[in-house]
C-alpha cells in the first residue's frame, strides 16, 4: 500500500474580510487550508509543526483511526498538545471508508480557520446516475472580525454566550450581501448539461446551514463519506462536522448573465435575534472550461427561492427522514440488529449560579454551562488515553459515566426543574469492552435550546436507527427503529425538543470524544467520552504510543 505524507506547518497569516484584518491561526499560511487527497487503503502521515506560541493539535474529523487513537487528535482526549516549536507526526491507515470528510484543529476555538477538506477516492469506482464532470469543495465557515480565541475567553471569564460571527462564508469567501466583500465571492463555473459532484462540508462553528443553489436540484449521494440511497431535493441541511455529496446538473437556461445564486444561511429555532445573515456565491454557466476572471454580478440579488426560511423544521425534519444507506452487496449497512448495552443521555443547556463576588453576564445573570447526564465535562490536563494505555491509577477517575440521568424530569415539557439539574463538573467515560454492540439514546432537554445539537462521535461511524420529537419512550419507539438501511454517520442532529438513537458497533481499541459539534456548546461542557477495551487478540488492540506522541 502507498504511504502519502503531508507537511503541515501551523502559523499565523494577516487575512483580511469584510475590511478587517487580522492575523488568523492558518495551517500553511492557507485559509481555508490544504485540501488532503488519498486513496482507500493508504497509510498517511501528516507532520504537523507548531511555528505559534500557543499549544495546538489536528484532528482528522471522520476518520476511524483504527486501532490508532493515538493521531485522532483531540486535546488531552487522545492526546497533549503539540506545544511551540515542536512537531507531532499523524500516522494512520485510510481502512474501509472512502468520500468526503475533512480536518480541524482540536483545541480552543481554533478550528474556526485552521480547517480543510480530506478527500478519500474509493479502491472500487462507483458508478453515480451520470458521468461526473468535476469535483467542487463547498466549505462553510465562519468569519469574526475579533480573535475567535478571545471570545472562547470571554465566555469562560463572563459565563456569557459567545457573539454571532460577523459573516459566514463559502470556502472563506463571504460574498456580497455582507460589507466590503463584493470582491471576496465564491464563483463556480460550470457548463451546460454537465453533472457535478459538490462535496460540502459544514465547518461553521456554531450554525447548522441550509443550502441551495437558485433553479437548480440536487442528488444526495453520501453523508460523512458513506454512500446512501440517492434522492433529489431543494436544498439540503448540513450540521456543524457533517459532510455531504450531492449531484447537480448543470441543466437551466441562464440569463445574459449566466450566474445563478447559491446561498446558505442558518436553520434555528429561536426567536431570539441570533444572526440570520446569508452568504452568497454564484454559479456561472461558460462555454467551455477555462479559467478566465469572472466579476461577481452587482446588486441587486435575490435569494434562491427553495432556500429554506431560517425556522423551517418541516424542511429539516424531512430531509433527515430521506437519508439511508445503500445497503448493497458491495456497500452493506452492518447495523446491529440487536444491542448489549443500552445508554440513555439527557443533552442539554444549563444554567450555574453565579460565584459569590463575580459578575455573571449569562441568561439571567447566571452562567451558562451544557451537561450530558448532569456531568460537564472538563478537558483534564492530561491526556486520557496515555492514562488508560498505561492503566495509571487516575484512569478511575475517567470511568463510570453515568448511563442515565441521575434526575430524570420530562425532558421536553416546560419544567422549572431544568434550569437547576445539579450539574456536576468531572471528566467520566462510559467505559464498555471490545465488540460491544452500544445503543445511546441521545435526548435534548427544552431549557435554553434554540437548535438542533449535532452530536459526534470519535473513531466509530454509528447507525442513525430512529429520531423523534418529545420524550423518548423506550416501550413504543424501538419499535419504530429502522434496522434495514439506517443512516451511516458520524454526526448526527439532534431534533431540538426530541430525541435521536444511535446504535454503534464498538470495534476500535482507544478513548473516544463524544460531543456536540456546535463549539460553544463544546465549551460549555456538552461532551462525554468513551473507552472501548482491548479485546482478547492483539489485532484488536491499540498500536503503542508513538515516540513522539506530545508529553504535557
Ligand atoms: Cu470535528 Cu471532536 O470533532
């Protein structure tokens, strides 16, 4: 097999949007950064170099990094930190995954420009519904014109939510509808009959998107590099972590102008004034493919019209409801028809009273905080796995996760309970042997909740087999399961005011981060982790620790 290796060298760039510069945390000087491109079945190696003065690690989002923990990447999960001047060589095996995922710094707040696509071609072609004339990276993102880094700080010091970003963007570019950023759009061009593969990936922060480009359909063809039944749609919804491949045919009849809209712009539930802004791009039919200069059209625009309203659940709901996997002989959907352990999670937005002598600027002058089964988790300041590898005393410390609320309340009704659940700070782990086939009921909680919470899991794909609203009834619901061609994934939205159940073969040796993708959230505590045990045989256990694996 091919070993492909990649340099990456974490320092800081000036980059200016929307008429500010500042200098941003950037792997390469590159935002957004390189794009990496294997092939199943290779070995990579990626050497990361910290030129900055602040720790930092990569994590290789989507991954399995099988029987690898050690280069999953996040901090004091899997691993310290890389600190100044030093390097720390990602190695790892591409195995039995192929699509669209992509790669983020995994500490602080620093994913929100050091960030790229990983693209992965599979060992077998696959055949879509037409021939695929080009491949087109979709990245979202967010822009602040302060230092992300100061805001994560902010939040901590205040106990206060986190400012809206100031713009979000399409492959960094914020596009027209924001100031100062005509010059700084997003253009695709693409000629007429032709089919495309756009490979989309959500690395806003805080936001789960809806997306649509004016007139035009698309094919969903896989979620988080897994292939699934195809179905056309409007527009799709993407959450913070997840990926998502579509078609689209290049099939209109363009104006004098040729372009056509593509914008994407939040979905919340909220009635507060969170940020409803839209970024813009364009779709340019030419004749033939060549690079020329193209301007972006001035104003006026006007937003595609089957581009989703910002509150629009119905939408949401049923485009989660369409998606399934291929379950075909060559692509089987190995969901587990039957479980050994069930665990249900309460997710959900606290609020802490404020200390004595401090001042509080959350919700009612409290701080906020976010728990999963009454415990935020706190990052310890040591890496968990070298503590679990080297079976270290404080690995009981890690274990004992809690598998169901300590204070089950009706999780979705109006309960004055909810504010207070009695939180309690700890860094606990579900702690479960090799092979175990894990069923986790995911529940949010109504208290605060605007949006859907995406929730990932490390080192596991896992099978999507029900989601609802209200309170999850575990007599009736498990019926309902889908256990047939359930959605493969490795972030999954979880319906605000409702419930989602994940079934996951626990296959892969390590310490793995479970958490809410929205980074706020993640802040907050809205995080849980879990150890899967060695098995019986070597090929089922966890390589040793690289030599240069970070000391803290
Ligand atoms: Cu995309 Cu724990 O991360």
């Amino acid at each position: 097999s091919t070993t492909r290796r990649f340099e990456f060298s974490v320092e800081w760039k000036n980059v200016t949007r929307l008429c500010y510069t500042r200098p941003i945390l950037t792997v390469n000087g590159q935002y957004p950064g390189p794009t990496i491109i294997v092939h199943e079945g290779d070995n990579v190696e990626v050497k990361v170099t910290n030129r900055v003065a602040i720790n930092t690690t990569i994590h290789w989002h989507g991954i399995r990094q099988y029987r690898t923990g050690w280069a999953d990447g996040p901090a004091y999960i899997t691993q310290c930190p890389i600190g100044t001047g030093k390097s720390y060589t990602y190695k790892f095996t591409v195995v039995d995954q192929r699509g669209t995922l992509w790669w983020h710094a995994h500490l602080s707040w620093q994913r929100a420009t050091v960030n790229g696509a990983f693209i992965i071609y599979p060992r077998m072609p696959y055949q879509f519904s037409a021939p695929i004339q080009d491949e087109i990276p979709i990245m979202f993102g967010e822009w602040w014109n302060l230092d992300v880094m100061a805001i994560e700080k902010y939040m901590m010091l205040t106990g206060d939510g986190p400012n809206s970003s100031d713009a979000y963007t399409i492959n960094g570019l914020p596009g027209p509808l924001y100031s100062c950023s005509l010059k700084d759009t997003f253009i695709q061009t693409v000629e007429h009959g032709k089919t495309y593969l756009l490979r989309i990936i959500n690395a806003a922060l805080n936001d789960e998107l809806f997306f649509a480009v004016a007139n035009h359909t698309f094919t969903v063809v896989e979620i988080d590099a897994v292939y699934t039944k195809p179905f056309t749609t409007k527009a799709i919804m993407i959450a913070p972590g997840q990926t998502t491949n579509v078609l689209l045919t290049a099939n209109q009849k363009p104006d004098h102008s040729g372009m056509f809209v593509m914008a994407a712009r939040p979905y919340l539930t909220s009635v507060f004034p969170f940020d409803n802004s839209t970024t813009i791009g364009f779709l340019k039919y030419i004749k033939t493919t060549k690079t020329e200069t193209i301007q972006p059209p001035l104003p006026p625009y006007t937003l595609p019209d089957n581009l989703p309203p910002m509150h629009d659940t119905v939408f949401a709901t049923k485009f989660a409801n369409k998606l399934r996997s291929l379950g075909s002989a060559d692509y089987p959907c190995n969901v587990p028809k039957t479980v050994d352990k069930k665990v249900f999670t309460a997710i959900s937005l606290n609020l802490q009273d404020c200390p004595a002598n401090e001042t509080c600027k959350g919700f009612r002058n409290k701080r906020f905080l976010a728990s999963m089964n009454n415990q935020s988790f706190i990052r310890p300041s040591t890496s968990i796995l070298e503590c679990h590898y080297k079976n270290l005393t404080s690995a009981n410390l890690f274990s004992n996760f809690p598998e169901k609320p300590p204070f089950p309340f009706n999780y979705t009704g109006v309960d004055p309970v909810a504010e207070n659940m009695n939180t309690k700070f700890g860094s606990k782990l579900l702690v479960v042997p090799f092979g175990t086939k894990l069923e986790i009921v995911l529940q949010d909680t109504n208290f605060l909740n605007p949006e859907n919470h995406p929730i990932h899991v490390h080192g596991h794909n896992f099978f999507v087999v029900g989601r609802g609203f209200g309170n999850y009834n575990p007599l009736k619901d498990p019926l309902h399961y889908n256990l047939v061609d359930p959605p493969e994934r490795n972030t999954v939205a979880v319906p605000m005011g409702g419930w989602a159940a994940i079934r996951i073969n626990a296959d892969n040796p390590g310490v793995w981060f479970v958490h809410c993708h929205l980074e706020e959230h993640t802040t907050w505590g809205l995080a849980m982790g879990f150890i899967v045990e060695g098995g019986k045989h070597p090929s089922q256990c966890l390589v040793p620790p690289p030599d240069d694996l970070p000391p803290c």
